[in-house]
C-alpha cells in the first residue's frame, strides 16, 4: 500500500492523530469523571435571573444555539480541521447550503467546480439563481487558471477535491492563491479524505465542509453536517447558522462524537481494502478503467500524494461496453454489496452513475456504463468472490 505521508502526522501539542482522537471534544471530570461526554437533549435552557436573560450572558442559551454534546463535537471537528470554529448541521447537504449562503448574496457569483456533489449543485441552480445569483461551473482541473473566471462579483470558489464520483484531484493551493488575490474565499468538501488525511484550510481553503453522515460516524446510522472556518469567516458563519435555526439531532451528534474516536482506524482499513479491490478490479476483463486517487495510474496522483495523507474506502470503475441488462444482472445478484446512497460505514456498496446529464463545464467520456464502490470492513476475500459471480452474470448476457 503506497503512503504519501504518515497517516498519523503530529497535531496540536507534538501528539499523533490517533492520541488526539482518543481525548479531545471534551474533558471527563466536566462529567463527574465519565470519559464519555453525556449526551444533552432539550430546547428551553432556563437563566437565573432577569439580567442573565437580558444579557445572554451564559454559555448555553437555547437548545438548537447548542448543547455540550454539540459543542464536544464542534470541538473536535476544529481541532481536527485546524479552523477557528465550527458549527454542526442536520446533514451534510445542509452543511453545503449553509456555507453558500454564510458568504454568498443576490448579484453575487460563485464558481462550482463541475465534479461537485451533485444535490449540492441543485442548491445552486435551484435556491442561489432564484435569489439572483450567477453560477459558473468549471473544469475541476483548471488550477491557478480559475483567475479568469473570477469576476468582479464572484464572492465564492466551490471546490472539492476529490471530485464527486469521477474523483479528479483539484490543485487547491493554486486555485486558493488565485482566489486570495481577489479577495475570494475558498470552500472545500472534504467528506472523501476527512480531517485525519487533508486539511483544505491548511491549503489554502478558508471553510470546510464534512458530511458527518459518512466516517465521522462510520456505521449508516447518523446524519450530520460539519462547517470549519477560518477566523475571517467565523463571526458571518455563526450568524447564518443561526439565524436559520440549524441544529443536529442530540443522538446523532453523539454517535458521531463517538465514530470519531475510531475513524483513523476504520480509514486505514477502509483505504487499504478498497487499494487492493481496486488493484483487483483493474485486472478483470470486464474493467476498462479503475479511477482511485491512491493508484499511480490516476492522472492526478502526484497531487494526491502533495496534499493527501491517505484515502478512503471510495472510488469507480468504468466497464468495458455492455448491456443495461447485464450491469443489473451482476449487480442485483450481489450478497455483500448493497446498492443505497450514502457511504463511509462498515458495509459495501456499489452504484451505477452516469454523470452526462448535469456536467456542464467539461463532458464525461466512459468506455462503458460506471459503478461507484465503497469498500466497507468485510473480508475482501469475500468481496472478492462475490464480485466474480456478478462478472460471471455479467458475461452471460454481454
């Protein structure tokens, strides 16, 4: 298994990443000595006295302002994200839009890279253009060239990296510089690599999403959202957050708090089952191309291993040429992968995509129809089995 740099680099006070994720998001004698924070559900928090109401003037306010189970967390995700301050949402989706519309304004502009999250680009055709803002979509491989597309009123560059299903690596130092130079900020989705193996602000970024919903909770049982800022960004990200009354569900909060006290061991994991299926599968005949960053036959690789410090469970493949009917022969007879949206818990997926429709900026050239896997904990051995008797009822229609 290739590394591009150690998975468990130094954090804040000289420890490893996987020392910081067993302690941080909370203190356990705040809790009479529990090492668990404790999960906190309500809505009315009482002040003790006319002046303190008046004021404000406690931690605590009202329940969708935040709880200490959303504030462990808020924490955590700061800390790993290397941001001033985050906020959490009530799913990864809603992180996206919330971040849009902390920065963004009627008259305004956004840049979107054409590989984005494809519901995120639905807020951007659906709620952005009705509020009068233009959106450009462009090439997830332009780099500094973004410059030419900065407009006077472009208020925000959309970047993620890698990209949304067909996984182009974006070189976000070099759009980040051209966006600094006109005083543009930066927003990236970070969901593939998580905080333990990218840090967008570091590169230049100056918010980051994370749809929680995936690794941070690990197990398909949570929906969440993530916003980090930068300090510049902080104040406007606080005030759109809650001025829209954004708040994560008390459970799922903790189940994510929870997932992220394992998630550097179920990523490498994750990364080294889906390198070897990948590897696998781009020895099968029926393959035409696998796309993983982590391969040295990505066309991005080196910009992968600059800016990444591993990867994750998620990559396509590209079939050779063949029948609708054969793709739903070998993939509806399939035992261990699940077909469902969502991904980064414990079990297998696979989902045929065609993105065609809704590029824009750039055209998707396949040889053949795509699937998108995430490689869960499993045996691959087992995988392994299961995906050769999906190949073999794929051949047996063509």
């Amino acid at each position: 298994m290739s590394k591009s740099k150690e998975s468990g680099k130094a954090g804040a006070g000289g420890h490893k990443i996987e020392t910081r994720l067993a302690h941080l998001g909370g203190n356990p004698f705040d809790s009479h000595g529990f090492v668990n924070p404790p999960l906190y559900r309500g809505s009315t928090i009482l002040y003790p006295s006319m002046e303190a109401f008046s004021a404000h003037s406690q931690e605590y306010t009202y329940g969708r302002r935040g709880t200490p189970t959303i504030r462990a967390l808020e924490n955590a995700v700061t800390e790993l994200e290397g941001g001033a301050h985050t906020v959490l949402t009530s799913s990864g989706l809603s992180a996206c839009g919330i971040s849009l519309l902390s920065v963004v304004s009627a008259g305004g502009h956004v840049l979107v890279t054409d590989a984005v999250y494809q519901p995120a680009r639905k807020i951007c055709e659906g709620i952005l253009k009705r509020l009068g803002v233009e959106i450009t979509y462009f090439d997830p491989l332009i780099a500094d060239g973004i410059a030419e597309l900065i407009q006077d009123n472009t208020q925000l560059v959309y970047t993620e990296s890698p990209g949304s299903q067909t996984f182009e690596i974006q070189d976000l130092p070099a759009i980040a510089r051209a966006a600094r130079a006109r005083d543009v900020p930066v927003l990236a989705d970070n969901t593939w690599a998580t905080p333990i193996y990218c840090n967008p602000l570091a590169l230049g970024a100056d918010l980051v999403v994370n749809a929680g919903t995936k690794y941070f909770s690990g197990h398909s049982d949570a929906n969440l959202g993530s916003i980090t800022a930068t300090k510049a960004l902080a104040k406007q990200l606080r005030q759109t957050h809650g001025d829209l009354g954004q708040c994560p569900g008390p459970e799922d909060t903790q189940l994510c708090l929870r997932g992220l006290r394992t998630i550097s061991l179920r990523l490498e994991r994750h990364w080294r089952s889906a390198l070897e299926m990948a590897d696998w599968l781009a020895g099968r005949p029926e393959v035409a191309r696998v796309i993983h960053p982590a391969r040295e036959d990505h066309p991005q690789h080196d910009l992968w291993k600059r800016d990444f410090r591993g990867a994750s469970g998620l990559f396509s493949i590209i079939l050779k040429d063949c029948s609708h009917k054969a793709v739903a022969a070998m993939l509806d007879g399939l035992t261990l992968f699940g077909m469902g949206a969502s991904w980064g818990g414990y079990e297998s997926l696979v989902i045929p995509f065609d993105p065609t429709p809704y590029r824009t900026a750039t055209q998707w050239k396949g040889e053949g129809p795509a699937l998108r896997f995430h490689i869960g904990l499993e045996n691959t051995e087992d995988l392994k089995a299961d995906l050769d008797a999906g190949f073999k009822r794929l051949r047996a229609i063509g």
